[in-house]
C-alpha cells in the first residue's frame, strides 16, 4: 500500500487535534450578515443595523477565543454560537415571509428589487442552514475534533464517508472508519445547497429529528422562494 494512504489516519487534523479552521465560518456568517444588510427596506424587520449589530456582538467572543482554530469550547460559547445561527436565520425567514407578501401585492412598484431580494434571501438561506448544520451535528465542531468518536453526540447526519470503509481501496482509505474523517463547514453547505435545489436530501441523510425539521423548513423556504421568484419574473416579462 503506497505510504500516503498508510498514513491517512496520522495526516488527518482529527489525529493533530488542531481542530477545524475558523475563517470559513466567520466568512460565511459576514456573507450572511452583509446580504441582510443590503436587503431593501421593506423586508427589513428591525431597522436595518440593529439585527446585524447583534449579530457581530456575538460573533467578537466567538473568534476572540477561537481566533485561528476551533479548539476551546464552553456552555457559554455554545450558547452564543448557536444564537447566533438562530438569529440569523429568523431575521431571513421574517424576511422571506415580507417577500412573499410583496410578491403576491397587486401593488408592488419594483419587481426587479425584489427579484434580486429573493436571490440574497435564497443565498442567506442557503449559508445559515450550512451554518446551522455545522453547529448542531455531534455536538458542534470542536466536539467532532477534540472529542472521541466514542464519547460524541449521535450523528444528526449520515455522509457517504460514514459508510464506505467496504468501497473499493481508493475509496475506503478515506472513509471514517481507515482514516477518522470527520465532516467540516465546507461539507454542510454543500449539504445546504443540494437540500435548497434539489428540495430533498441527497447523497447525505438526515438521522435526528431536528436534522429533519430544519431539513424540511428550509427546502420549503427554497421551494417558496423559486415559484415566486418564477411566477413573478414571468409577469415582469410580460
């Protein structure tokens, strides 16, 4: 067997105990908070910086003490992380459901402001189920890197990689099982992406049932947000 894939298990981050890079998640929550911002006005449900100023309250001690890898965790952390997450997302849902009112009005006067709206609520849709997805499976991202597998949460999700220590050697040495793979941010979006166009899970299944609520609360928002966005682009051609 060729050395590299001897010593999968030792070159994985899991074995280093570095934990999971922080950058991707703070980008990913500024995306979503910089779509928020430039929503227009009438979708807004609180004037236009307060939600967002929250949100980056909360944000500071979370990259305070986890500046460059996600290592330390408390109950006050956990916490603010997953408050965080639900702000975010029902500051977009509210949004969404302003959306849908404006687009069904007889009397809206910028339909295309609106369609591009409905692409900024689509997208924070998309990064704030990633997001949530990421805080909530095994117990978080520093549980899934700092924690032993036997001591983790139960799996809120099922990735092929849990599951194909018996495929072919290319496949199986990067398995969880050969080489202690573990998913990351990158892993949930796409998650959260196959789940907001495909409106039904893909080659990932949800196991608990809160991965199947949020599942199903954002494929409906996705769903919501498509035929609208269709129907009314259909109208603004004609």
């Amino acid at each position: 067997m060729p050395r590299a894939r001897a010593d999968a298990r030792l070159r994985h981050p899991r074995h280093q105990r570095r934990g999971e890079a922080r950058l991707p998640g703070v980008a990913a929550t500024l995306t979503a908070i910089a779509l928020y911002l430039f929503l227009p006005q009438q979708l807004l449900v609180a004037p236009r910086f307060v939600l967002p100023a929250l949100e980056f309250l909360l944000l500071v001690p979370l990259v305070a003490v986890n500046p460059r890898r996600l290592t330390r965790q408390t109950r006050a952390l956990r916490v603010m992380s997953l408050a965080l997450v639900a702000v975010i997302a029902a500051s977009n849902l509210l949004a969404l459901g302003t959306l849908i009112h404006e687009l069904v009005s007889a009397e809206v006067k910028d339909g295309t402001a609106l369609l591009v709206a409905s692409l900024q609520i689509w997208l924070t849709n998309i990064l704030v189920f990633g997001l949530a997805y990421w805080e909530l499976d095994r117990g978080g991202p520093v549980s899934r890197t700092q924690v032993p597998r036997e001591k983790l949460p139960l799996a809120d999700f099922r990735f092929s990689q849990d599951e194909n220590h018996d495929a072919v050697q290319e496949v199986s040495d990067g398995s969880s099982k050969s080489s202690d793979w573990v998913p990351t941010l990158m892993d949930y979006l796409y998650v959260s992406v196959t789940n907001s166009t495909a409106f039904s899970p893909t080659d990932t299944m949800p196991l608990s049932s809160r991965a199947k609520v949020l599942m199903s609360v954002q494929s409906v928002a996705a769903l919501l947000t498509s035929l609208l966005v269709i129907a009314r682009a259909v109208s603004i051609l004609h």
